[in-house]
C-alpha cells in the first residue's frame, strides 16, 4: 500500500508513439485498494493505454506508477513478479485454443506459483463453478460462445489470486445478449471489494458498480467524480458532448 492509502499511485504517466503522438499526457490518478474505477471516454483517448501501462504490458515514456509501493517504472523492479498481482482481462479472451478450460485456468498458478496439479485444478473447478460453467471444464475455447469464454478469462485471472482486476473493454467483442452475464461475474467481484480497474463503454454498469469514473480525452483525464455526480452533474464542455452522444 502506498502512504496516501492508494494501491497504485500513477504520477505524470506518459506515453508517445514515434515521439510525436501524446497516447497519455501526464495522467495522474490514485487507485485505493478494493476500490473500483471505470475509465469511460472518446475512441482514441488514451483509456486502454493508460490501463495497459498500469502492468507495463505498455511501456510508458515517462512517469511513475507506484504499485504497493514498488516503483513499477524502476529498471530494478521484477515486473513479472508484480503482474502476477494484477489480472488482465482483455477484449478478445486470449484463451489457449489447443487447451481444455481447465488447462488454460491452471497453466499459471502450476507454472508461476508452483502449485500442484491437484490444488490448481480444485481451485479453478471452485471458481468455474462460481460463474456457472463447471461442466464445460474439459471443452475447448471453439465450443463457447463468447459471453462464456469471457466469463472463462475472468476466472482464469482469478485463478493468479491477484491484488487488482484490470478490464480492457471486457464486452465490447460481445453480442449484446451476451453483455450481462460477463457484467454479472464483474459485479460479483465488486461486491466482494475486489480492486478493478475497468474500461468500459457500459455507462449503465460504470453509473452502478463505479466507486469513482475518469473521463479521459486526448490523453488526459479531463474529469473524474461519483458516478452519480459525474454522469449528472458534468462540469466540462467536454464531457457533456461525450454524455449527451452516449447517454
């Protein structure tokens, strides 16, 4: 935990593309343990960057980020130490095609924590049970429709027993039919005071589940509040266009 309570700390955060375009232009943003924080804003804003560089699968260009009170951005640091803390989930799965769902869930905890077969595989059915989906165990990613195998990757970050949860669009590859029963399980977690960190362009959800919502725009937060008190109560021009074309 970081000296102002925060989980993880992000100073000055930026990044650029060939020197010239600003992806992130010095974003500052706390992040309090079992707190969760949807990122919401414009294509192109700088929201998937921003939560990409918090477990430096995105290598910033400057800045810090403060992760339990370990300098993520110090050459010193062990970053792969660390990202076993943080799970990931991504727009697109990333399940192991060739790997039964329980192969793909206990690779990691076997592999990286050392744990036996045994226990990874008692762990992985406890939680498969938990979103519903204990009897596809022994399936193949091609045999789920897209809500379970985002359901799948949900618990396969679970399965790691990370300190924060970090969502990149989770359900926009989804079929709208599909949407709820990912933002259930993400529900679930915020219920249980998991710390998620979570870009999305589900305003219903954000307005819900959001302890707190930044808006990001040109690489910038621009603003950020109370989802009761952002999403009625927007205090720049910026974020009224946005609201006004998504709400």
């Amino acid at each position: 935990m970081n000296d102002n309570g925060a989980l993880i700390r992000v100073q000055d955060l930026v990044k650029t593309f060939g020197g010239e375009v600003h992806a992130l232009n010095g974003v500052t943003a706390d992040i309090k343990s079992g707190e969760v924080v949807c990122v919401i804003g414009p294509s192109g804003s700088g929201k998937s960057t921003f939560l990409r560089c918090l477990n430096r699968l995105e290598d910033p260009t400057g800045g810090h980020i403060i992760f339990n009170g370990v300098d993520l951005m110090d050459k010193k640091t062990d970053i792969d130490k660390h990202r076993q803390k943080m799970g990931m989930v991504f727009q697109h799965f990333n399940l192991f095609p060739h790997m039964t769902i329980l192969k793909n869930m206990t690779l990691a905890p076997m592999k990286l924590q050392g744990k036996s077969k045994e226990q990874a595989e008692k762990e992985a059915m406890a939680l498969l049970e938990r979103v519903g989906l204990a009897d596809r165990a022994e399936a193949y990613p091609s045999q789920l429709s897209g809500g379970q195998k985002q359901r799948i990757a949900i618990v396969r970050a679970l399965c790691m027993k990370p300190e924060v949860m970090l969502f990149d669009e989770p359900t926009s590859a989804l079929d709208p039919e599909m949407v709820g029963e990912v933002l259930n399980v993400m529900k679930d977690l915020a219920r249980e005071h998991m710390t998620m960190v979570v870009v999305t362009h589900e305003m219903g959800f954000a307005r819900e589940v959001a302890d707190r919502v930044i808006f990001m725009a040109e690489g910038k937060i621009v603003e950020e509040n109370a989802p009761e008190e952002l999403f009625t109560n927007p205090q720049t021009e910026r974020l009224q266009n946005f609201l006004s074309k998504v709400i």
